[in-house]
C-alpha cells in the first residue's frame, strides 16, 4: 500500500482561498512577466526579477552587486524595456535590490 507521503500533488491548478490566494495569484503575475522580462531585457540584466509593483514603481532584485550597480546607473534603458509589457507601461521609477542570501 503506497504511503500518502511519498505521493506528488501538481499545484497546477491549486486555488487557495482568501490572503493566500491573492499571493498565489501575485506569484504566478509576476512569474509570466519576469518570463516575458528575460526577452525584454538588455543581456547585462539578465539576472535581475521583477518582485513588487508599487503604483508607479516597479522593484528588481538581483544577486549580482554588479548587475545592480550597472541597473542603478542606467535606469532609463530599463524603463525603456520594460514599457512594452501592458502591465508595466506605467512605471516611471525603478528601485534596485541587492539579494546576497544563499538559498
């Protein structure tokens, strides 16, 4: 008889209800656009994510202390890059962040 532990479940289509939900939803936004991003964006900024959209202001973080710096100094290339995508045609401001923990 197979243990219930050792089965997988596919979250595919998992669709939590309430405060999780909404988080749910979030994460699989912000999944299709940094999948979207990574054609979008320069080669230099591969590394960086999309990981909160704030009114007018979109944040990225990185692992790289490079990519960040070079992100930091050319902010208007990525507003430039990133105003294809609908959802993200009205960020005026970019906010850069570092991200050196080891998962």
């Amino acid at each position: 008889m197979p243990s219930s532990k050792n089965q997988t479940a596919n979250l595919t289509n998992f669709k939590p209800k309430g405060k999780l939900g909404v988080l749910f939803a979030q994460a699989r936004v912000f999944n299709y656009l940094n999948d979207r991003l990574s054609t979008l964006l320069p080669p230099a900024f591969v590394s960086l994510s999309l990981c909160a959209i704030k009114g007018n202001t979109a944040t990225f973080v990185t692992h790289d202390q490079a990519v960040a710096f070079r992100a930091q100094k050319q902010q208007a290339t990525l507003l430039a890059a990133i105003k294809p995508l609908d959802a993200l045609s009205q960020i005026q401001k970019i906010v850069i962040k570092l991200d050196l923990k080891e998962y």
